[in-house]
C-alpha cells in the first residue's frame, strides 16, 4: 500500500491482509481432497496407487476497500465473477 502496487495472489486470507484480489484453488476442496487420501490409505491403499489430483474449483476474491485506497475501478465482469467481494 505504501508503494501503491497493487498486489494479487493465490490465498484468500492473503485478500483480507490487503491484496487487490485472489485466485487460486479452494482450500476447503484441497482440505476434501486430502481428507479421502487419508481414507483411502487408512482403509489400506497404497499411497503409491493413488491417482494424482488437481484441484477443479478456483476462488476468485476482490477487496474493493484495496481499489478505492489505489484509486482503481474493478470492471463489473470482474466483480460479477467473484467468489467473493471485501467492501
């Protein structure tokens, strides 16, 4: 902010701290994710058999208090496909 970049990164929490905005996996599905790894290997699977998997839900989140600070206009398409807006 003192240098009146705007900033944009992978983690929502990141958005809360200040970031213009976010994009990146959901952490609740990667959280899902892991949780049936941990079944499956718990259930007797060998880690080795698991499929690799990418998340398939991206969050995307604006903080318009960030814009108005740096005196940037976020287009309504942009604000129309957020996951989430912090006014």
């Amino acid at each position: 902010m003192r240098h009146r970049l705007p900033a944009i990164g992978a983690r929502r929490e990141w958005v809360e701290a200040g970031f213009l905005m976010s994009y990146g996996p959901s952490i609740v599905e990667m959280f899902r994710i892991s949780a049936d790894y941990v079944d499956k290997i718990l259930k007797g699977t060998k880690p080795a058999d698991l499929p690799v998997q990418q998340p398939t839900r991206f969050e995307l989140v604006v903080n318009l208090k960030t814009a108005k600070a740096l005196g940037l206009t976020i287009p309504p398409s942009i604000l129309a496909r957020a996951d989430e807006v912090i006014e």
